[in-house]
C-alpha cells in the first residue's frame, strides 16, 4: 500500500498545488501567467508557474484527468524520486520553447504542454519493454499533433476552457519529453544497475 501511495505523488502534488493556486486572487494570478514581454526582461519564474494556471475550472479538469491517466498508464516506467524532475523538466521545456519558437504566443497558461511531453517520455522509457503499445502512442501524438498544427484547436474544447487552445505548447511539450526521454531513460537504468 505504501508503494503504491508513493507512485502517485507526484500528481496528488501537482493537483493540490494547481488547486490551491486556482484560488489565488487575479492580481497574483496575473504575476504568475507565461508573459512574453515580462519574461524577456527578467521574471523567469513564469516560465515554471504558467503551467500551474488555467483559464477555468474545465481547462484545471480537463488537465488534471490527463494527467492522472497518463500516470495510471505509466507511473510504474520511471522511479517515483524521478518523477518531480520529470514534470519540471517537461513544464520548463515545453514553456522555453514557446518563448523561443513561438514568437505570436504572448501569454499562455496550463499543463497540456507538459503533458504531451510527459506521455512522450514515458512511451520512449516504455519502447524497450512494449514496442508496439509505444509505438502506437507516439504515432497517436505525432497526429494529433499533425492535425493540431494544420487545423488549429477543437472549437468546442476553445469554448468549453474559455481560451484559445495553445496548440504549439502541445508541439513544443511533446518535443521537450522527446528531448527529456533519454535522460529519464539513462536515470532509472542506473538505478535499477544499482
């Protein structure tokens, strides 16, 4: 029972904190957001905090569920103390990218971004064990993506979030975990050598 608690750490964290941040009064929200012109000159917090922010309680769900799918799916591919770097490395990723690439994107928030990079580690983690469930999954993205990219964002899900869906954040997500893999995968190889 104990280990199995352990494995889910990670998103009961990131849910509670998501949570609590939610209810953050609007001036403070608006310190944390993904602001373009703010963080080139200095505030690079941002780049970490504006994936714990979403536009409203359906976009925070819709998240939420995400993640703890992929983490039902997948906890047990990397060792839980990897887990925290993995996010990390996945929202800092998924949002430098965006600063870098995506010059039109001036603000965004949530954690969409970061999930598809975090899908995309654990499936390339998974390749060596599953081949062809990993194989599926990254084709999976690799369209959605693909359609994301010529088509733009479901009009539904953009009224329903009450947003603009960031489609390059779940590009830029994906490839930050693609990029993130092998480190993850080079991490819980040592440890199980140990």
């Amino acid at each position: 029972m104990k280990a199995k608690i352990k494995r889910f750490i990670a998103p009961v964290l990131i849910t509670l904190i998501c949570a609590l941040v939610a209810l953050l009064p609007h001036s403070l929200l608006e310190q944390l957001i993904f602001e373009r012109s703010t963080i080139l000159n200095g505030e690079a917090w941002r780049l970490l905090t504006a994936n714990l922010l979403h536009s409203n309680g359906y976009h925070l769900l819709l998240n939420m569920g995400g993640l703890w799918v992929i983490w039902y799916f997948y906890y047990d591919l990397c060792q839980p103390k990897w887990h925290p770097l993995l996010v990390i490395l996945t929202m800092l990723g998924t949002t430098s990218l965006l600063l870098a690439f995506s010059p039109e994107m001036q603000r965004y928030v949530g954690l969409s971004g970061a999930l598809h990079g975090i899908i995309v580690t654990f499936a390339m983690i998974d390749f060596r064990y599953n081949r062809a469930i990993s194989i599926a999954v990254l084709i999976a993205v690799a369209s959605k993506l693909t359609f994301e990219q010529m088509y733009g964002g479901s009009a539904s899900l953009e009224s329903l979030i009450n947003a603009r869906v960031a489609v390059d954040s779940h590009l830029w997500g994906a490839l930050s975990g693609a990029i993130i893999a092998p480190l993850m995968i080079k991490l819980n190889k040592d440890e199980s050598s140990q």
